[in-house]
C-alpha cells in the first residue's frame, strides 16, 4: 500500500510533510502555492474562470471572461522570465458584433492559430467561434470563423473547442437545437454539439446531435474526444433523474448515436454534473457531480468523484471513489475537469469547503486493494473557486482562480 501512495512526486511531498505534521498534531498536507499573475481587472482581463493550456516553449494561455480594452473578454499569454511571469494581452473582444464573454480555453492548431468561443455576441448575438493568427507585426489577427444564430444551429456556446486528428473542431451550446426544453418559461432549445470544418479558405458548421431533453439529456457540458473518434460529455439537466447524464456520441453511416451511459438520480449517485469526463488507457471514464451523495450541503449533497467502468452487455458502472463532505478538512461541490499524473493520480477542484469555505486542490490515490484515499494539498483564502488544473511537464499543478489582490482573478502554480 506504502509503494504505491508513494509512485508521484505528489504523493511522496505529502507523505513527508503528513510524518512531519504528526509530532505537531497536525493532519494536513499542502503543497507551495505560488502566485504567478494577479489580474487588476481593467486592460489586462477580469476573471480567468477557464483552464489553461501550454504551448511547447511552456507558456501559458488563457481567457479572461470580462475586462481588457473595452470589458468584454481577453484571450492572454504568460510568459515565464527571470523576475517572474509576464502577461500580454493577445486580443480584447471589443463588442457586441465582436463577440464578448469569451468561454473555455483556447485551442492551437499545428499552424500556431488560437481558437476558442465566446458565450455571446456576434451577428445575431448568440455567440461565436474565433481564430487568432500570428501576424507579421508580432500580434495577432482575429477572424470570427462562425457566428450562432440561436435556432437549430444552437446558441450560447461554452466550454471550449477540442480538434480531431484531421483539424476539425468540436464544441457544444447549452441552448439552441430543435429540443423541446423550456427555460424560464420559453423554449429556446436543449442544447447541441457541432462540428466546424474547414472548407476552400472556410469554415462550415454542422450540427451532429441536437438534445432532446428528458431522458436524452439537456444543457450539455465539458466535450472528450477518444482515439476512435467517440465524443463524451454530460448534461446537467435531463435524464430518467432529471439531474443530468453522461453520454457517449458514435458516429457510423453518415450519423451520431447517443448513448446514455449513466443517468444520475439526485441521490448516492451525484447530481448535476458542471464538467466532462477524463479517460483512461483502459476506456473507463472519471468525472464529478457537483450535487448529490450526501454530507450535509445544500441541493442534496456535497458532490462526488465517479468513475464509469464498461460492464456486460454494454452497460456501464458508476463507482464512487469519493464523497465530499461538509467540513474544513474537505471541499465541497466539485465543478471542474480531473487531469491524470504520470502515476495514475487524479487531481481536481473545489468550488466550496476546505479550512476558509473558498474550495480546495485535492489529490485522490488508489491502494492496492482497489480503494482512492483523498488527500487536500490546497486550501484556498482569498483566491477563491479554484479552477480546472492542467499538469506541466515540471511535474507542478496550474490554474486559474478568482480573487486576489484586485477580486478580478489570478493564476497560480502548486509545486510539491
């Protein structure tokens, strides 16, 4: 059991400060948190509420939901230096036809192009797909390659864009679509998932699966896509629960099949799923509920962290590896993705709990006898709702977080 707790350099740092901590009473292990970036909110962006991503020299990229030129977004980089990290402003969404509210991380190309959304804005105002290009002054030129237009071809995108092998993108809108889903009163759609393909100089979308709502799910969130070209996500709404589902898209003959792969049902299973679902080497799938199973929280529990494993005859099995519990050597209501280490670690975020209330880092490590054990190696104070963390090639944690000096945001780093 030792061995194992023992394979990351995690695993090892918290081993060693928890017999550390023993003599003083303490329970805890943390890892060093250091700052890299505070945002001011003004020019430089406000609320850095997505994941990041690296580039091959290691620097950062992002988005800021608001601020910079005129208040409606950024996309950044960080550059690390001798005296710290360095941020610049790629490109402020300047307006409504620009676009604004800039939604999940941006995506490179092998050309060296950016591409992300934003949840607003555009001709019709219901969101859009934009491409950054290198440009010979050193910035960057800025195309909007798809405008929503908020009927059947969906509205109100979130969550980024993921690419195939062959440069064509992937996303979801939580609205739009023929679904017959009614939303403070109107029907503006279930959802859908398209696809963006480049085609003579352009770019062309098409829908491949509109949400039905009930029992298929409605409001998707968080896209995966497997080397087989399945695509894998989750619903907050819908289902035979009502509280979500995670559901898998094969595409054969020319069309998309949804499977439900599991449907939450509000109780020890977790409800309301904010995030998508991570893959292992093995096809089983890992993800969170940000509701459900229990510990006291409010909408009927604390959240989880699941996994689904395939089973006989094409059915899946949740299983539980941990339940969130309301209390200070916990978080509470998990809303991000889980990124793998090297060892088979998972390692994720709390929106809530932890020794201040304002979320947690944690790391979850499987024994030998199959069981995960939890570990906290991040309380937040002052730096709230930690968001979904990327591993760099340091070994060290990265991610976005509100808060800070300014209340618009930062970036941070977790070394061992």
């Amino acid at each position: 059991m030792l061995q194992r707790k023992l394979q990351s350099r995690w695993s090892r740092a918290i081993a060693a400060a928890v017999l550390a901590l023993i003599g003083a009473g303490g329970t805890q292990a943390a890892a060093k948190e250091t700052v890299l970036y505070t945002f001011t909110g003004g020019s430089d962006g406000n609320n850095p509420n997505s994941p990041l991503i690296f580039d091959n020299a290691g620097n950062l990229y992002g988005t800021t939901y608001q601020g910079g030129a005129d208040g409606d977004g950024t996309v950044f980089e960080l550059t690390p230096t001798v005296s710290g990290w360095t941020e610049t402003v790629l490109y402020s969404f300047i307006d409504v036809s620009d676009g604004y509210d800039p939604v999940g991380p941006v995506l490179f190309d092998k050309e060296g192009n950016l591409y992300g959304l934003t949840g607003y804005g555009g001709a019709a105002g219901y969101g859009t797909a934009f491409e950054l290009s290198p440009n010979s002054s050193g910035g960057w030129t800025k195309t909007t390659i798809y405008a929503f237009a908020g009927g059947s071809d969906g509205s109100t995108p979130e969550g980024g864009l993921i690419s195939d092998s062959k440069g064509n993108l992937y996303g979801l809108t939580l609205t739009g679509g023929t679904g017959p889903c009614l939303v403070y009163g109107r029907n503006p759609g279930c959802g859908t998932i398209f696809e963006l393909k480049r085609s003579r100089g352009s770019w062309k979308e098409v829908v491949v699966f509109t949400f039905p709502g009930g029992s298929g799910g409605q409001g998707p969130k968080g896209l995966t896509l497997d080397g087989a070209g399945n695509l894998y996500g989750v619903t907050s709404q819908g289902g035979s629960g009502g509280v979500g589902i995670v559901f898998k898209l094969s595409h054969s003959a020319g069309r998309w099949t949804e499977s439900v792969l599991h449907a939450f049902t509000g109780g020890s299973d977790g409800s309301t799923p904010q995030a998508g679902v991570t893959l292992d080497g093995l096809g089983n799938l890992y993800g969170t509920t940000f509701n459900g199973s229990g510990g006291g929280c409010a909408g009927g529990g604390c959240g989880l962290v699941y996994e689904l494993k395939p089973a006989e005859k094409g059915r899946w099995r949740e299983l539980a590896l941990h339940r969130f519990k309301q209390n200070s050597d916990d978080g509470t209501n998990p809303g991000t993705f889980l990124i793998f280490d090297e060892a088979g670690n998972l390692f994720g975020t709390t929106v809530g709990g932890g020794a201040y209330g304002e979320g947690i880092v944690f790391e979850l490590m499987q024994n030998f006898d199959g069981k995960w054990n939890e570990s906290v190696i991040q309380d937040f104070f002052g730096a709230d709702y930690p968001g979904t963390l990327v591993l760099g090639k340091d070994g060290y944690l990265y991610g976005p977080a509100g808060g800070g000096a300014y209340g618009a945001g930062l970036v941070f780093q977790l070394s061992p």
